[in-house]
C-alpha cells in the first residue's frame, strides 16, 4: 500500500513478554496511524509515536486498501471495517493460559 497523501496507515499490536521462570506473560497494547509505511527490513519509515496501554473496545474505519495478506470475518464494505481489541488479545491469552502459564496484563 503505498503510503503519502491521501493514505492513512494504521498499526495495531499487542507485544507480550514472557518469564519462564514464572511461567506468566505480559502483554501490553500498542497502536500508531500514520502517513508512513513499512520499509522492506519491517521498520516504519518517518517518526511514529506510539500509544501504549490495555486498549479495549473498537475502531470503526474505511479500508482504502490492505498492506498484505490479511482475513476478515465479514470484510470491509462501504460502512467500514470494525476492529476489536479483544479480536487481536483474546487469542493471545487464550494460547498463554492454555499452555498453563498466567497471562496478565503489563502495565504502561
């Protein structure tokens, strides 16, 4: 997708930290929007600032286009595309707590 006028680029992540020793994780939020876009090392070109914390709810938006390959239950249409916090978190500490380990949320 290219980015420049015109685009908006929209970065939504959850980065987890994982203790062996106690078997616990910790994941904290992370979302940045912005008129860059991924070089070819995965870097954001430009400076970003990013929003860190234990985001919840949604974000309603129009896709313009996808940068990748991606799946949605539903698609986007003309009223926009919703996404989740809990759709991107969920699995995460499904996959932590189901392993046995405690999954807790890290704070900012």
């Amino acid at each position: 997708m290219p980015g420049g006028a015109g685009y908006e680029c929209l970065y939504r992540a959850i980065r987890v930290e994982v203790d062996p020793a106690s078997a616990s994780a910790s994941g904290i939020c992370l979302k940045t929007s912005a008129d860059a876009e991924l070089d070819l090392g995965g870097a954001l070109s430009g400076s970003l600032s990013w929003d860190r914390g234990q985001h919840i709810g949604s974000e309603t938006m129009h896709v313009l286009a996808w940068l990748g390959p991606h799946q949605t239950e539903g698609g986007a249409d003309e009223t926009g595309y919703k996404f989740s916090w809990s759709d991107l978190r969920d699995p995460v500490i499904d996959a932590v707590t189901g392993a046995g380990w405690t999954y807790k949320p890290k704070r900012v």
